[in-house]
C-alpha cells in the first residue's frame, strides 16, 4: 500500500529539517577553524598591537617637536657666533 502524501511530506520534511541542522553545523564548525587558524596566524607574527603603535607614535611625534626645538636653538646659536665673529 501506498503512504497517503502527507505522511511522506512529514517524512521528507523531517529528513530536510536534519540536513539543514547539520549543515548549519558544519558552517560553525568551519567559522570556528577559521577563526582559530586566523588568531593563531595573527599571535605568530610580529604584528604590534595598537597600544603599542600609539605609543611609538607618541615618542615619535615628541621626538620630531624636540628635534625641531633643538635646530632653531641651534640656528639661533650659530647666528650670535656669525655676528661676534
């Protein structure tokens, strides 16, 4: 005997609900490797954090106005010993 439609719809829609739940696993499975691989890559390298970036960028940025500081001093100096000289 022949199962009445629905019965086979119910059946086919139970397969189709366990493939879509294990494909949406998969899916998880595979963004969590990646992201584990992507960390993993990241930690490895010589990547400096932005933390550290500010701050090097900091002393940078006061080493340039200091260096500045220092050339117009040394301008000024150079100019009083041209007029004594």
């Amino acid at each position: 005997m022949r199962e009445p439609p629905t019965r086979l719809l119910d059946e086919l829609s139970r397969v189709m609900t366990s493939a879509i739940g294990v494909a949406q696993g998969v899916s998880r499975e595979a963004d969590s490797f990646v992201k584990s691989q992507i960390e993993r890559i990241l930690r490895d390298s010589d990547f400096v954090t932005r933390e550290e970036f500010e701050a090097v960028r900091e002393m940078a940025i006061m080493a340039r106005d200091e260096n500045e500081r220092l050339m117009a001093r040394l301008e000024t100096l150079e100019a009083k010993l041209a007029a004594k000289g």
